[in-house]
C-alpha cells in the first residue's frame, strides 16, 4: 500500500458528491432477476418492466474484459428480434426501463422508490466526460444521454420536460474505433436551480434506427465541473492533492478545461515553497526535497480558494 496520506483542512466533505455516477467504471457486476449478470446500479432492458416483456428481451448487455482501465468495461450490442421483426437497441440506463410493444413507446425512468433505479445529483456540473469503443454497422452511432431533473419520476425520452434541468448528449461520428477515446458532452441548462437526480441512457445504436450488429464499449464516466461559479465545499472534493517519491501532484481533471488557477505550495510553518499555475482539467506535480507537511492552497480569477494539506514521506 502506498504510503500517501491526503487531508482536506478547511472544509467538510460533501457526502452526495461521492455517489453521483454510481459505478462510473463499471468493474461491480451483480446477479439480477434477469438471466444475466449486470454492473451494479445500471439495468438493461432484462431488468425492465413488465415481467411478460422482459422476459422476452435479448441479451443487449454484456460484461467485458477490454476495459480503460481497471477489469471491466461494459459492452453494448444491438440484436435483430426475428419475432418482432425488429431491432433491439443495445441500451442501458441507471434508471429504470419501462418497456411496451411498441419500441417508441419504450422510456427510462429514475425510480425514485427503488434504491437501484435512482441516481442523486444536487449539484450543477459542466459535461460528462467518459471513454468508449464503437463498431458501427451501416449508418449507425452510439449515444449517451445524461439528464439532470428534480422530480423522483421522470422520464427519457419524455415530451413533457417538467422538472427537467439540463441535459447532455454525445452522438459518436459513424466510424470504427477499436482504441479508446475520450468523449465530452456539455450540459445545455433550461431552468435555473439544481437537481435532485442524474438519468442516463447509454447506447450502442441510434435510438429507434438502430442496425443490428453494431457494438460499442463504455468506461470511466466521470461529471466535470467548471470551477467558475462553483462553491469551495464541491471544489475540495473535485480537487484531488497526493504524495509519492517525493512529489506533490495536484490534480485537475475533474475540473472542466481551460481555467488557469493559481497554485501555492507552503510548509506548515508559512514558508512558501512554490507558487505556479495550473490549467483545470490537468494535473501537475512538483519535487519536493525534504518531508513533511505541505499545505496546497489553489486560487481561481473569481477567488475561490480551495486548501488541502498533504503529508510527504
């Protein structure tokens, strides 16, 4: 084990944040009600309801090995249904699903009942951000769909957008990737306040035109925030600070891109060690010559300040 203590000294965690994107890299997989295993927190349309309608759904989810990091991806795939004559979008959600005869009228929703089927999310974030593998057939893209909303039952997709916040949608180019690449999506915001919930729909073919055959793999979800208008208690959380080998790297990326924050590196005794910028959404790290304890305090053009102190062995 790494001998790497972090602390924050100035604020209090923010116990909500840690749960938002339950399972982002989908390495816990569980037994369902279904035939098949699925990642902890997600459903597929086996797990949907009714019964008499899940029961009949193929498998479109599938637990892989080719992950971004980590053990395990999830894997996508879009399957021809011969009795329906039709096309079973390789989806998933961590809501849940709502199915019907008739594809079009298939929705998710967040099950604010169901502990498994809901997702909290209070705070207003910049983008989704994530890593996906995709092999289309014909014309096909993959999508993923991330909806911020207030009320304990709402629905995607949905005519009615009461309660909904904001949302964002990554629409994959129609082209073959068999590396992983990183996407962003920003949040597009209709009505002021926060939400109360996260709703995800993840694909592997274009909504109800789907083409059988196409697969596509998904990894390391993870919500971004621009620290521009953002309160410190969510900043320290998004700020990851950590020692090893006599560096101190100051971590970024959960911040979103491009805000340059002015860092300073001190001992406990007020000596400033070093001062230097950061652009959010990197990491940087620093040499430090003798342990101890070292105070990191990171400073926005807007002045938000955020403190964490790191102890170097």
């Amino acid at each position: 084990m790494k001998n790497i203590f972090t602390l924050c000294i100035l604020f209090l965690s923010f116990p909500l944040f840690s749960q938002v994107i339950e399972n982002p890299g989908f390495e816990d997989w569980e037994t369902t009600s279904g035939p098949n295993n699925e990642p902890t927190d997600w459903s597929s349309i086996q797990t949907g309801t009714p019964d008499n309608l899940a029961n009949f759904a193929p498998q479109v989810m599938f637990q892989s090995t080719d992950a971004h990091t980590g053990t395990y991806s999830m894997r996508l795939k879009n399957v021809y249904v011969a009795i329906a004559n039709t096309v079973a979008n390789g989806i998933a959600s961590n809501g849940e699903f709502l199915l019907n005869f008739n594809p079009q009228l298939t929705n998710t929703h967040t099950n604010g009942s169901d502990a498994q089927t809901y997702t909290y999310c209070t705070t207003r974030p910049d983008s989704i951000v994530g890593y996906y593998k995709y092999i289309p057939v014909d014309d096909d893209v993959c999508e993923v769909q991330a909806l911020l909303h207030t009320g304990p039952d709402d629905f995607l997709p949905n005519p009615d957008s009461t309660g909904w916040i904001a949302m964002a949608t990554f629409t994959s180019p129609n082209v073959t990737t068999t590396d992983w690449v990183r996407f962003s999506a920003p949040f597009e915001y209709f009505e002021e306040g926060n939400p109360n919930y996260i709703l995800f729909n993840v694909s592997s073919g274009n909504g109800y035109f789907a083409v059988a055959g196409s697969e596509a793999w998904f990894d390391d979800f993870e919500l971004v925030y621009n620290p521009v208008g953002i309160n410190e208690e969510l900043a320290s959380n998004l700020l990851n600070v950590y020692s090893s080998d006599n560096q101190i790297s100051v971590d970024l990326k959960k911040f979103s891109r491009g805000e340059t924050m002015n860092l300073e590196i001190y001992s406990v005794s007020g000596q400033i060690i070093i001062t230097d910028q950061i652009l959010s959404g990197n990491e940087k790290s620093f040499y430090i010559e003798e342990s101890g304890i070292y105070i990191c305090k990171l400073q926005d053009k807007e002045g938000l300040v955020v403190t964490k102190k790191v102890v170097v062995k």
